[in-house]
C-alpha cells in the first residue's frame, strides 16, 4: 500500500500562507476544516497543479516533488486521479469516451479493466449518454470512474459530495466504498461532513488557517475540544452501523453488537449494512437503566471521555460502537459523570435519521 508523506509550505500574493506536514496513516484518509483553511491547496500540490516554494512529497517509495533536490515529478506521471466537486466532463463527449480518456497513459503495465470499473460503479446504461443529461450524482460516478481509469496510485478527492443534495450524498457515498474494497487505493479526500469522514475514513487530518490542527483516527480527532471549537453548535453526529435487522410485533429492530435498537420504518432490508444517525442533543444519559418511558432505546455504556466547553459537556460512550451524548455542566456534576463510569443511552426512535 502506498502512504502519502506531505511536507510544503507556500505563500500567496493575497498573504495566505500554506505551512502544512502531516503523513497518512490509513487506506482512507480526510481533510477536515473550515472553507478557506488550505485543504484545496493541499490536493492541488499532490496533484502538481501548484509548486509550493518548498516542499517534499513523497507516495510510497516514489518523490512526486523534493525541492531540496529541485525535483518535480511532471503531472501526467504522477499517477495520481483527481475528483473534483464540479467533475470537470467534457460536454461534447459521451460518458464512454469521458471514461476512457482516463485510460490515455499507455505505458501503465497493470490498467484497472474498464469493464470492471463500469460495473462497480454501475454506469453501464449511461455509456450513450452526455453529461447535461446526467443526475450530479451519475456526473460524479462518472468523474470518479475516468479518475479511476487512469490507474492512479492515489485518488484524490476535492468535496466529491458538496454539490449533492443529501440523498444523492448517501448513494455517492455507497459507491465509494465499493471502490476502496475493490481496489484498496489510498485516498484522501476533503469534506465539510463529519457523517462523510466518520463512515469513509480511517484516518483524518483536521486544518485550519494553512496549518494542521489535529490527526488521528476520526472518532478520537473529532470528539477534542480543538476540533469541536469551530465546527458548529451541534458538536460530532453520531453514525451507528446496523449489520443486522428484522421485524418484530410490526417494529424494526437493528443490532449494535448484543444491543437492539428499535428503528425507524424500513424500506429494504435486503440492503445492509446501513446506518443510523443521530445528534448528541437526541440522548439523555441515565446512570441506572429507567424503565416505564415511551423513549424506546435504551443502549448501555461505558464513558470513554468529556469534552467541556463553555457552554455544555460532550459525553463520548461506547455502547459496542462511539455513541455522544450532550449533557449541561450542571447535569455532569449531578450525574457524577466520569470516564469508567456505566450509563445508559437513552433514545427515541423518531430522532434516528436511516442512511443506506
């Protein structure tokens, strides 16, 4: 597998500055930040677009670019595909040859099989078909499958998602992780959803202002204090796998390890697994199980972390998997709440949102 190893630093006219280092660590790794905070650019290096006035990149055991040693990789032989939110298709041609344009670099001893990637991402019925008469979503399949063409050795992804509306987000979604499991090529990707970077990534790289603000594993970088400082009110989404589901006396039970959980009417359980998301504003946190209330779920847990801030306390607990709970410092004192401590999750069926 190959890592990616970033050192650049680079300053705009405008008196930007990029300062950035940071090495993956995952086959699926995120840029996470505020809009201006340099994560583009940081793509557009890898990529070669831009020449930062010092940098060392390096994929695997291959340099893309040592300035030290005043050596930069040309573009076309970085072997490196490139998603971009607007996808870039050209209009005058067919989903076919928008695909296999990707396939220009001849000399690639293993190409990935076009037959393949057209399955995989499902764009057989599309081949005959022009961009303006494509859905974003089947635009965005189609970016991701010329990238994917030009058998890259990292796939870079700028906001593949941000123009879609949410139902598109999800199908978009599903089908990158296809391509991780079939390929297994590292990626890196930039997004403002914390859903996105808690269901795709494995390792996550949070920026603000040219710099690197925190790394690790997404759960861990995006429950800190540093990383919730900007995010917004809501603080982490929560996003439970549901391997397993049935019906029982007309209700919908999903499985979280020995746990059930009561769900929301479901359309297909041939499609699993899916997820279930919640904010940590839905739960209510008990510290004996409480019976005789309508709140259906009651999933039990160990505190693994607070997070205080200045106006409420983020409660981190795992339930099997990371469920987080909002609690106000005045209910953390009366609790008694500390790390160790059991608990129990409290959860209407109503607050939980199904994303297949």
């Amino acid at each position: 597998m190959n890592f990616l190893s970033f050192q650049c630093q680079h300053q705009f006219s405008s008196g930007f500055e990029i300062d950035v280092a940071f090495k993956t660590e995952g086959l699926v790794t995120s840029l996470f930040g505020p809009s201006g905070s340099g994560k583009s650019t940081v793509l557009a290096m890898i990529s070669g677009l831009l020449s930062p006035t010092f940098g060392k990149i390096r994929l695997g055991s291959k340099w893309l670019l040592d300035t030290d040693q005043r050596f930069c990789e040309p573009v076309e032989n970085r072997r490196v595909g490139v998603v971009f939110q607007d996808q870039l298709l050209f209009p005058h041609m067919t989903v076919n040859v928008n695909l296999r344009f990707g396939q220009k670099n001849e000399n690639i001893k293993k190409p990935f099989e076009f037959n393949r990637v057209v399955d995989v991402l499902e764009l057989g019925s599309l081949l005959d078909r022009y961009p303006n008469n494509l859905s974003g979503g089947e635009r965005q399949r189609v970016a991701l499958g010329r990238a994917l063409l030009s058998s890259p050795e990292i796939l870079l992804m700028d906001e593949p998602m941000g123009a879609l509306d949410d139902n598109l987000k999800l199908r978009v979604l599903a089908y990158l992780e296809r391509v991780v499991n079939e390929w297994k090529i590292p990626t890196l990707f930039v997004s403002h959803g914390q859903a996105e970077v808690r269901r795709l990534a494995d390792w996550l790289i949070v920026m603000k202002k040219g710099k690197v603000l925190s790394v690790g594993e997404p759960d861990q970088v995006l429950g800190s204090s540093t990383s919730l400082a900007w995010t917004n009110s809501v603080g982490p989404v929560n996003l439970l796998r549901i391997e397993t589901a049935y019906k029982r006396d007309d209700c919908w039970i999903g499985k979280i390890g020995v746990q059930e959980l009561n769900l929301p009417p479901l359309k297909d359980l041939n499609l699993k697994p899916f997820y279930v998301r919640c904010l940590p504003s839905d739960l209510t946190l008990s510290v004996q199980d409480v019976q005789g209330l309508s709140t259906r779920n009651h999933l039990n847990g160990i505190v693994q972390e607070l997070v205080e801030l200045s106006d409420r306390v983020l409660v981190r607990v795992d339930v099997g998997q990371t469920l987080w709970a909002e609690v106000t410092p005045q209910a953390m004192r009366e609790l008694k709440l500390y790390r160790g401590l059991s608990v129990t999750c409290l959860l209407k069926t109503r607050s939980l949102k199904i994303l297949w």
